[in-house]
C-alpha cells in the first residue's frame, strides 16, 4: 500500500503551514548538498536528529506510543534495521504479518510525522540472533557469510527480491517517509573486506531502488577502509567517549564534502548475562550531542528505545569467551523497556531544542505499573515426561549428534539421547571435546539430574550407570553470534561426547518444539507428577491466577530460581538467569495480561534448580543491575511488608 496524500490525520499531525506546502512526489526530494556539507530536503537545508528503536523489540500494539514519544523527544527522524530472520523463517517462506508488519510500522512513523534511515541489511549485527541472517543459510555448512560466495548471494537476491519492492514507494522522493537506505553493517569490523560482495549488494539496491534514493555505509573508524564504498556515502558510528574532533577528520579521508553524519551515536550499551549492567551518563551524552550538532552534523541515538529480546531472539557476542546478551535490551537508553520517558530523555530534548522546534505540549505519563504476588507456582512434569508431546515427528536418529542446523532446529532447545552400553560403577568423566557443547548442556541419567556443560568451559561431569541407561542431553541454543568474523555459530553437539574412555555413538535428536505444547497444553489432560519429591533439572512449573483489577505493565521477579525460559499466556517473555544476573526481572507489557478476574497463565521451564518455595512475584520497577550475590543481598534486605505489600491476586498500581 503506498503512501497516501497527507490524511486528515495526519494533517492534524502537521502543522498547518507544512501540510499545504506539502510537495507532491515529483517533486519531493533527500540530497546531499555538497557544495554546502549539508543535506537538502525539498531543495531547502535540512539535518536530521534520529533515533533508533527496533519494532521486532516492540510489540505492534506499543509501536504508535513509542513513536509519539520520539517525535515529542524532537526528533525528526528513526532509524531501525530489518532482521531477514524475522521476516523469512524459512527458505522461501515469508512472514509481514502482525509485529511483523514492516510497512504497518512506516506508517506509523509517517503518522508521527517522523522521516526514516532504513538499514535491510543483510546482516544488521543489532544483538539479534545471528546479526539478522537466517540460521537455515548454516545448512550449507561451508557457505561463507557476508561474502560474494553464490550461495550467499543467491539467498540475499532472492530475500530483497521481496523486501525492497515492498519498501519502494515509501521512499521519499516516491511520497514515503523514507530518506536513506544502509547498504550492509560496520562492513569494515567483519574482516573479509570482500570489495565483490559490496558492490553485488550496491548494484542490487540500485536495481530494486532506483537512482534517487540515498545509500549510505555505516562503521566504526577502524572498519571505514574496508567497509566504504565509491558510491555509497560513508558514515560513522561513534560514542560519547570518543574523539568526535579525530573520528570526524578521519571520515572527511572518506567524505571531503557534504555533511558529516554519526549514524550511531551510543546513548547507552548492551548487556550480556554474567556481566555488569552497561550505563552511560547523563551528561557525557548529552555534551557529545551538543558538540555534534553544534558542528551542523547529522546524529542517530543509538538506541532512543531499546524494548527486548522476546523469545529466543537474542544475540551473542565472544569477548575471549562466548558472552549472550539479556533479554533486556533497555541500553539505558532515553526512553526506558518499559516506555517511559527518563532524565536522559529530557536532557536530550533540551539540547535538541537549542537547534530546532521541538513540539510542544505535554509528554504522555508512564504508563500505570502493577505489583502481584508472590504467587506459588505448582509442578507441572519433567521435560522428558512430554517428550513424545514436544516432538510428535519423533527422533532423528544417527551415529555421530547432529546439529541444531542439521535437523532444521532453529532456535531454542533439543534434546540429545543415547544409551550406555555397559555398566559405569564408579563416577567417570564426561565431557564434549573441542569446545563441542553449543552453548549449555543440562545432563540427565535416567532422568536424574547430573548438571550442566557449557560453551567455552572446560568442566567434566562425572557419571554412573547401568547398561541400557538413558543418558539424556538438553542442549540449550543461547542465541547466534550477533557480531565478530566468524558469525557461522552452528548449535548443538558439535562433537560426540566421551564418557571415560568410550565416545559415544548413536544418538537420537529430538528436536524440541516447546512454544507449541506451552500454547496449546491447556487443551491436553496433562500428567501430574507421581513422585514425592520434586525432579531436579529441566522441569515445567505453572500457575494460574485472576488479576481482580485493570492491569498494568509490571515486571517478572524470580528469586531464586535459576535458568530457564518464561511464558505468560503462551507468548514466549524471553530467558531469565537469576543466577547470573544483572538482569532479574523481565519486562512484562500489559497487554499480554487480562484484567478483571480472567484467568492468567504463566509458564515455566527451570532449567537446573527450583528454589524451595517456587514463588515469582510481579514487581513496578525493574532489576536490571544486580548479580547474584548482590542481588540475593537485595532480597534479604527487601523488608517484610514489602515482599508481601500486594495482597495475592490485587492489583496495587501506582
Ligand atoms: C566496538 C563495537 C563493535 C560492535 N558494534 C556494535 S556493538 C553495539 C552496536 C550494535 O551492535 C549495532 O548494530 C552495530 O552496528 C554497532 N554496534
């Protein structure tokens, strides 16, 4: 659907003076003027001030108050990437449905009077699970990511084949909102410096786009060499610590003229589980903006909305050893997970407003925040027990384990499952050589607990067994490489175990679809647990409860369990890792929940260990700053009325 005519509505949205001078599409028009190192926008001076968020981080329903509150920030522009793994699941298999709806979200920043810098990719990096690429392109095991390698290539034409059409008339001069397009990512920092595959992807956006539409590359100043192109405009991406004076003379090597753009200007950072919270300060970011536009650059905040990493989507990182980022993706960033404007956002706008109109009026309130709880969850059954349930299509059966890409398992988890073939009296060593174990391993005798195996450790368990014993491996996939040269993270066993001196053969792959029975389980007669005590390791545990009020957003707290994956209602919330922190809460959206006594539902599977009381409380401020140790102190120190402030079931909002 192309862009109608200024609506009414947006009309509304305009002021008066821009709507009637509205240029028609022909003579619409985004161009560097190099004559003047600036941009033109309809022949007249124009920069943008931009910021990122992300609507695969965004649930649809939240996208139109996000985007309000960005434009109310003074922005006049949004920059968001395109994951090609969002958008085709499968080889040939498409998906612009619901909060995928690509075009759905132009619209609405065209409602919110807002321009966009589209970045399709192929490869976006962003912290999502393999940087944006399918993880079925791994099917070629040798294929050569973000190469001019055919196989690679013929996946890209075939993918943009279908998604720049769809983007065409959004361009700007076709009467969209859209004014620039990135050609790939930080190119330079990948290392293949594949000059082939740049220009492959610079005529194929050229084919599909015309000759109107600006492209642009984007990288950091060690990766410009490598990641510019003849054609292409070059721009940087830096932070607030950075040498804006140095990076910038750099880029003019690359750009004598036209206007200086940072397309990531960093207003906070990731964060990967087992590490400290990532903030970056009020004031260093917002004096590093100032001093930017004061030089009449152009700026994109990197992120102004970070939102999450909702099911298995995030990315991953190797900083000497393999690092998953949270399922948080606040980025301490101006405008907070939850939707809330924050003192940075403020301090931004004030800056923004020494250099342009910003609009008046007041900023929507936070939005209302509920406490719940605690509630007690009940046992549901071991994971084995649902085996059959979790993969119908039944096993995958051979010699050597095969990998998640093997099997067409995407993401999530499989099982791995061989027998002993003779009795082990005393506790032997097992282990996966060659870093094999991609990423965790959750290790089961007859469906005992035994521990855990993972990535980049060099641990040992030790077991025993009898002949003809189940030994059952859980293989958690903790999400794909998101950045760094070597983004063919393949998952699973990438190599037989040993057990002593024997390496294991014949295994059965089961992979898991576990979205499906939490969605539909409500359907089946499920079996309770026959046994006295708790089982230990990958186990499901439930509850559920009325909300007697409205509802608001709030936040999953998990005292002291330990690792697993989260439900509400059966959409899939994301991972937690008490145990590691500094993430201890997830961000739970209103919507997902139903007011006025209808039945919730919240679903877990712990991966390890259940704490003695299997309590998880709903809280009105997150926790997203505390390792464990810390964070078991916070609890303690949590006093009585508080923990037990909300009556179970009331909603006691603020
Ligand atoms: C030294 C940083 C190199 C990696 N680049 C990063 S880490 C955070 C951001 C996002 O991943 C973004 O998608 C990248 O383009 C740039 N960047």
């Amino acid at each position: 659907m192309a862009p109608k005519k200024p609506s009414c509505l947006r009309s509304l949205l305009l002021p008066l003076s821009l709507t009637l001078l509205l240029p028609q599409a022909d003579t619409r028009s985004f161009i560097v003027d190099r004559d003047h190192d600036r941009f033109l926008l309809d022949g007249a001076p124009f920069r943008y001030v931009s910021g990122s968020l992300h609507y695969f981080r965004v649930p649809r329903v939240l996208w139109a108050d996000r985007l309000l509150k960005m434009r109310w920030s003074g922005l006049n522009a949004i920059q968001f990437y395109v994951p090609w793994n969002y958008h085709e699941p499968q080889p040939g298999v498409y998906n612009f449905n619901g909060s995928r709806d690509l075009i759905a979200f132009l619209n609405e920043a065209a409602l919110a009077n807002l321009l966009v810098i589209l970045r399709p990719g192929p490869y976006i990096c962003a912290e999502w699970e393999m940087g944006g690429l399918p993880s079925w392109l791994l099917r070629k095991p040798e294929i050569r990511l973000r190469t001019s390698d055919p196989d690679f290539l013929a996946a890209v034409d075939s993918w943009f084949k279908v998604l720049l059409p769809k983007i065409y008339p959004w361009l700007y001069h076709n009467g969209g909102n859209i004014i620039s397009i990135q050609v790939e990512n930080e190119y330079g920092s990948y290392g293949a410096c594949d000059f082939s595959y740049m220009r492959h992807l610079a005529g194929l956006f050229r084919a599909l786009l015309g000759e109107k539409i600006l492209l642009f590359t984007t990288d950091g100043p060690e990766g410009l060499k490598c990641g510019s192109l003849q054609g292409l405009y070059t721009t940087v991406d830096f932070g607030p610590a950075d040498n804006m004076t140095k990076i910038f003379t750099l880029l003019r090597k690359y750009e004598p003229h036209g206007p200086l753009v940072n397309s990531e200007y960093y207003t906070g950072w990731l964060d990967y589980w087992g590490q400290n919270h990532s903030t970056r300060s009020v004031s260093a970011v917002t004096k590093g903006l100032e001093n930017m536009l004061k030089l009449g650059a152009s700026v994109n905040m990197y992120m102004f909305h970070g939102g999450t990493n909702f099911g298995y989507w995030n990315g991953a990182d190797k900083k000497g050893r393999f690092l998953s980022i949270t399922t948080s993706y606040d980025y301490d960033a101006p405008i907070s997970e939850a939707g809330d404007p924050t003192t940075k956002l403020f301090a931004l706008r004030d800056v923004i407003s020494k250099f342009q109109e910003v609009p008046l009026g007041p900023l929507p309130p936070p939005s209302p925040k509920m406490m719940l709880g605690p509630l007690t969850l009940h046992l549901v059954g071991h994971l084995l027990a649902f085996l059959d349930l979790l993969c119908p299509s039944g096993p995958i059966r051979s010699i050597l384990p095969m990998t998640f890409e093997a099997v067409k398992q995407d993401r999530g988890f499989m099982l791995y499952r061989t027998y002993m073939t003779h009795t082990i009296f005393e506790p032997t060593p097992f282990w996966v050589p060659n870093n094999g174990v991609h990423d965790r391993a959750y290790v089961m005798v007859d469906g005992v607990f035994q521990g855990v195996l993972e990535r980049n450790m060099r641990d040992k368990l030790f077991l025993m067994g009898k002949v003809g014993s189940k030994l059952d491996i859980l293989v958690e996939n903790m999400g794909r490489l998101s950045f760094g040269s070597n983004s063919s993270d393949f998952k699973g066993l990438l190599e037989p175990p040993i057990l002593g001196q024997t390496i294991l053969t014949q295994w059965m792959m089961f992979p898991l679809k576990i979205d499906n029975l939490v969605k539909w389980w409500f359907l089946l007669q499920l079996p309770k647990w026959p046994y006295p005590q708790a089982p230990s390791g990958p186990t499901f545990y439930s509850k559920t409860f009325p909300i007697l009020g409205s509802v608001g957003d709030t936040f999953l707290h998990l005292p002291g369990w330990t690792k697993g994956q989260v439900w509400i209602n059966g959409f899939n919330l994301g991972r937690y890792w008490t145990k590691q922190g500094p993430q201890q809460t997830l961000y739970v959206p209103r919507f997902l929940l139903f007011p006025r006594g209808a039945l919730n539902k919240i679903t877990l599977l712990e991966l390890e260990n259940v704490p003695l009381q299997p309590q998880v409380q709903f809280l009105d401020k997150p926790i997203l700053n505390s390792t464990s140790t810390l964070h078991r102190t916070r609890i303690n120190s949590l006093s009585a009325d508080t923990l037990s402030a909300s009556e179970p079931m009331e909603l006691s909002g603020h």
